[in-house]
C-alpha cells in the first residue's frame, strides 16, 4: 500500500508540475479530481501512511500562534542598487579591478534578471522533500512558514518532480521570489473590494500579506506563485556557474522566469534592462528592476560581499511607479454625453520622474468601496501612459475628523439631477444645456459621422460657445455672417465657406441628426437601427420604454436611455429648434419596414469589397441600406452584386467563380436610378 500511495503521489505531483509550472497539462482536470480524490479516500484509510510531500497537504495546516524564527545556514544578502546606467558602469568598474591576473571584463559573462516585486524565500529540501520554507526577514534571521510555502501550487513538495530529472542532491536550499501574478493580483483584488473586505496596494503587498498569514487555510486560497532563482547551497552536486544552477533548478522541476537571459556583451546587458524597463507593463508579474550577476560562481565567491551586499551582483532598480501624497479634494468632471466621474486633486507628488497633481478615481461604485475621502493620505499609482489613479487610503493615516464621501446627486455644472441608469456604475447629466458638456457636444455633432460640417473644428466650437454665440448645438443653425466676423480668425471667405457648410447639413438623414443628437449609448448603428422602425423623431418621441425594447439590437438600458432624454424639457426645446432650423426630422424616401420592398433594391444582397473611387465602405453601405438592400460580408450564392473598387482580393475571384455580377460605384447607382434592370 505504502508504494501505491508513493506512485499515486508523485504522479499527481508531476500533473500540478506540469500544470502549474510548465502550464501544458496532459491530463483533463476532471482525471486529476479523480486522481486527488483517491488519494485522499486511501490516506482516511491508512492516516499513517500519510506525508509532508503529499499534494493533500497543500490545503494549509492549523493556525499558528505565532511563526518561529528561522536563522539563515547562510545569510540572505541583499544587493545594492543601482538607478542609471552610469551606476551600473560604475559597479562594473570596480568588479573590474577586483578582477585575477590576467582577467579582462572581456572575459565575463553575465547573466541579467528581472527582479520580481514579490517576497524572497529560501526553501530547504532534504533528501528531495520540501522540510522547510522561511522568509528573508533581515537576512540572518526569517519566519519558518513552511505550512504555507505548502500550499503554493508551483512549488514543488519534493523533487525532482518528473521521471527523466538528475536525482535529489542530499540537501539543497533553494531561494527564490514568492509573486502573485498581475493578472491574478487584479482578479483578486476586486473580489475583496466586492465582498467588502480589505484591497492591498500593489502584487508585493498581496503576496507578502498572504504568505505571512498565521492561518496557511488563508495562504492556500491566494493565488501565488514561485520563481526560483538561485541556489544558496547544496550537497550532492557541482554547479559552476549561475546558469547552470537555474538548469539545475528547472530540471528538479522548479519555475524559473523564461525572461533571464545570459550574454557576454555589457552592451546588451543594458539593451535587455531597458527593454524590460520600457516593456514592463507587458510581463505578467511586477518588476521593479533587473539584476545583473556574474555568471561564474568561482568568481562570485572570489569578489564575495562587501557591507551586507555582494560584490558580484547588482540591482538596476526601475523608477517608482507608486507614492503616496495627500488627497486635497474629490471633484467631478462632465464629460460629453453627460457621464460625470470623479477625479481627485492631489498634493503635488513625484512619482518616477513627472510631477502629479490629478489622478483618476475611475467611478463612484469604486470610491464609494474604497472609501476614499478628501483629506486621507493615498497611495497613488501611475503606469506607463495611463492615467494616474488613486489606489487606495492609508486608513492608519486617516484624520480623525474626516467624513465618508458622498456621490452628488446634481450635475456639478449645471445643477440638474443626475440620472442613475440601473447595472451602469456612471451618474449621467441628461441636460444638453449643461454648458460643461456643451463644447463636446458640440465637437461631436458638428462631426463625420454625425452631421458633419465641414471647417467646424473643436476650436471654433470654443470660440463660439466663449463668445456667448452658442448656448446648444441649435444654435449653430442660428449663427449669422454678422456674428461670425466678429469672432477671432473669422474673415469673409471662412464665414461663408461655414455658413454653407452648416447650411448642407440640414440634408444629413435622419440617422445622422439621432446620432447626433449624443444620447447616452445612442452611436451611429443604434440610430441607424431606430430609423428602421421609427420614422420620425416624433414617432420616437412618442416610444414607449417597451416599443423600444421590442427593436431588435435595443436592450433595456439603451431604451431607458432614450426615454429618458426626450422627457427632458430641455431636450424637447432642442428637438423643436432644429425642427425650425430645417433639419432632416424624419425619413426621406420611406426606408421604414412597411415599405421597404417598393424600394429599387429589395431583397438584394450586396458584398463590399476593395477601394471605391468615391465611397467609403460604410458610405456605400448606407446608399445601399437606404435603397432597400442589404449588405453582407461573405460571398456566397445568395449574393447578388459584388460592388468592387480597386485592390479587391479574394471576394472578387470567389464572385468570379460563382458567376455574381460584378459592378462599380457608378453602375449601383445606375440601378438605383433605374436605368438598369435587376
Ligand atoms: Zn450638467
């Protein structure tokens, strides 16, 4: 019995291996379920046969009341830093004169590693079970958390963990970096935001709080990994140089990071730290560095340490990503279609370089869980060309009479009341009057896809919103020549060129002005979509909550979008200025449903493909909609025109091959004008 348990386990523990740290399963997980389940059906039976190496115990152990102390064999030095490339040059420079006789930098071989941001351990095998797992602490003394190194699914309970591996060395201390993976680190952390429970600023702080839990229950629910990185001592193998201990390592089937690298040029060890320094939002863990380390272990132990650092290696620290700094006070800003979210205005801080004063608090629901308030001290993140955002309080550091932070109820600018929309996190101002959204708004209607006017850049809607001549998007069909002269940069060549290109939109369709219109998640395919079944905006008007959601492609939320706009006051005085301005209110050319299929493209199915000389794709595709007949994307037999422009490719030759006419722009419109048949 005692060799069957031994097989059945340390096959289960070549499957985690082979999930966990090669990430290529070869068996299903409901085969491994099985395998565990049996294992643990047999150890109930025979409870002394069970051992510290058995996947079982990677659950946790009893609670602790306290970690033991762990003096290190061997101290666990830190490196020393470095924070350019001139201090590494320098740090080489003195590896240089320490050099033997007769050896150049020429002659050394390094080998560079990103530094994980996680939590340094040394873990102590005997005989190839994992007896005992200890933190850093101050590097001669550390926390025995052995019962929860246990639970931690990459490390492996005893090596070497497959078949083909070199056998145990009798002893072996193996260092490494305990992480939690961003991606896990994300998912993690929103879980405790959602239930309410504490969020930790950043993947180290989630690792360390998480192995240094008294409870190792706790630790085994937490989604962290190892990687190994170097050998603090063994008995019962030669390892000459750094390479070859994180070989060594791997083959015993432990994790090591595939992003270390090994050159002789000093040149491309700096090529390699920017390249992770620029790329390090890509890696799937948080590195605040690389390190860079002679290769040969002769060598190392020859420089050996200087102060508590040894002399063989160094740290090439990336800037800080994170600080923290007073937040002054939340404020609100509008965006374009009424959507107002929080921002915070922060104490001045430096963090990697670039001074910050705003950061981003993303929504309300997270505010409001984060329970972030003016005047807490925050820890305050920026990462790459995002945003800065604030991650979190420092709640030890909270002013006693500080006040939890309510949502506004009205628009910060224009004092309307904000409209919740049910599942959305965001509060919406729903008042196109707010002169806060005026200026986007402006920007978005005067747009391509809206009713776009030609020569009306976002900075003549400024100016003209500053010089009091536009209080809504109405307005623009009120502007007069008079007017616009007296505005900056105006002469009378541009004021007319405007003027006639406003004067042209009132023949945009209907779809155009909806859209238009910027009602909240009413882009241009939703408007386009309405126009099938409403035909006028008076027709929309009138639209039930439940007319709307009867549309196919309109959910729940656009419909309470839409009702909700055109119950605002303010809104209907809109709709009825453009009405007088002369704007295309409802359909031209009967395109809704009924009549449909008196139009001279019925029942046609179309594909696009290639450059048309004139058309865009989705212009083309509108004339074609407009006229009755639909647009697809695959050839087939249904299909009845190819409309081909130049560079067509593989849609032209299987067109081609079904015998499907073939026609340009010019003859679409030949059709439509009835000049052809079908
Ligand atoms: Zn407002």
């Amino acid at each position: 019995m005692e060799e069957k348990l031994t097989q059945l386990r340390q096959e289960i523990n070549y499957h985690l291996y082979r999930y966990h740290t090669l990430d290529d399963p070869i068996i299903s997980d409901a085969e491994y379920d099985q395998m565990m389940k049996q294992l643990r059906e047999l150890e109930v039976q025979y409870p002394d046969l069970v051992t510290v190496d058995s996947p079982t115990q990677r659950v946790g152990a009893e609670p602790l009341e306290s970690f033991e102390k762990v003096t290190h064999p061997l101290s666990m030095t830190s490196l020393a830093n470095a924070f350019d490339d001139e201090e590494v040059r320098h740090w080489l420079g003195r590896v240089e004169r320490l050099l033997p006789d007769g050896m150049t930098v020429e002659d050394l071989e390094f080998v560079v590693e990103p530094k994980i941001d996680g939590l340094a351990v040394a873990l102590t095998y005997q005989d190839g079970i994992l007896v005992r797992g200890a933190t850093r602490g101050n590097g001669v003394v550390g926390e025995n958390v052995t019962a929860n190194v246990r639970t931690i699914k990459n490390i492996p309970l005893r090596i070497p963990v497959s078949a083909d591996a070199p056998p145990p060395p009798t002893r072996l201390e193996v260092r490494g970096e305990i992480y939690m993976p961003i991606a896990e680190f994300n998912r993690f952390n929103q879980q405790q935001l959602d239930m309410g429970e504490k969020i930790f600023a950043n993947p180290r702080n989630a690792a360390a709080g998480s192995l240094r839990q008294l409870d190792s229950k706790i630790t085994a629910n937490r989604p962290l990994a190892l990687f190994g990185y170097a050998i603090g001592y063994v008995e019962g193998a030669e390892i000459p140089t750094q390479l070859a201990a994180l070989e060594y390592l791997r083959q015993l089937g432990f994790p090591i990071n595939p992003d270390i690298t090994h050159t002789k040029d000093f040149a491309a060890v700096l090529d390699f730290i920017h390249h992770w320094m620029e790329g390090r939002d890509s890696l799937r863990y948080d590195a605040d560095g690389a390190v860079i380390k002679l290769n040969d272990i002769k060598l190392q132990q020859l420089l050996g340490v200087a102060g508590n650092s040894p002399r063989w290696a160094i740290a090439y620290k990336f800037q800080a990503r994170e600080a923290t700094t007073k937040l002054l006070e939340i404020k609100c800003n509008v965006g374009r279609t009424g959507q107002v979210t929080p921002y915070a205005n922060l104490e001045a801080v430096n963090i990697g370089g670039v001074t910050v004063r705003q950061a981003t608090l993303h929504n309300f629901a997270d505010l409001v869980k984060k329970d972030i308030r003016a005047g807490d001290t925050v820890i305050v993140k920026r990462a790459g060309d995002v945003i800065p955002q604030v991650v979190k309080p420092i709640l030890e550091l909270r002013p006693p009479d500080s006040q939890p932070y309510q949502p506004p109820t009205v628009c910060p600018d224009c004092h309307e009341p904000l409209t919740h929309f049910e599942d959305e996190v965001a509060l919406v101002c729903i008042n196109t009057a707010c002169p806060a959204q005026l200026v986007r708004q402006i920007e978005y209607f005067v747009s391509r896809s809206a009713m776009n006017i030609d020569g009306f850049g976002i900075k003549i809607g400024e100016q003209l919103a500053k010089a009091g001549l536009l209080k809504n998007v109405a307005d623009i069909y009120a502007l007069t020549r008079e007017q616009l002269l007296k505005v900056e940069g105006f002469g009378d060549k541009k004021a007319d060129k405007l003027l006639a290109a406003i004067e042209n939109s009132k023949s945009q369709p209907l779809e155009k002005v909806l859209t238009a219109l910027g009602i909240h998640d009413v882009g241009s395919a939703i408007a386009t979509l309405i126009t099938h079944e409403f035909s006028s905006v008076e027709a929309l008007q009138k639209a039930t909550h439940d007319d709307l959601e009867k549309v196919e492609g309109i959910g729940p939320h656009i419909a309470d979008s839409i009702v909700a706009w055109f119950s605002h006051l303010p809104n209907q005085q809109l709709i009825e200025k453009l009405r007088q301005a002369g704007l295309t209110l409802a359909v031209v050319g009967l395109t809704t449903a009924k009549n449909k299929e008196s139009l001279p493209l019925a029942k046609l199915i179309f594909v696009i493909t290639g450059t048309l000389p004139t058309w865009s794709r989705e212009q083309a595709k509108a004339f074609i909609e407009q006229h009755g007949g639909k647009v697809t994307e695959t050839v087939s037999k249904k299909t009845n025109y190819l409309l081909a422009g130049e560079k067509a490719g593989s849609k032209l030759s299987k067109a081609q091959s079904l015998g499907i006419p073939i026609i340009d722009e010019s003859k679409l419109q030949e059709i439509v004008a009835g000049k052809l048949g079908n």
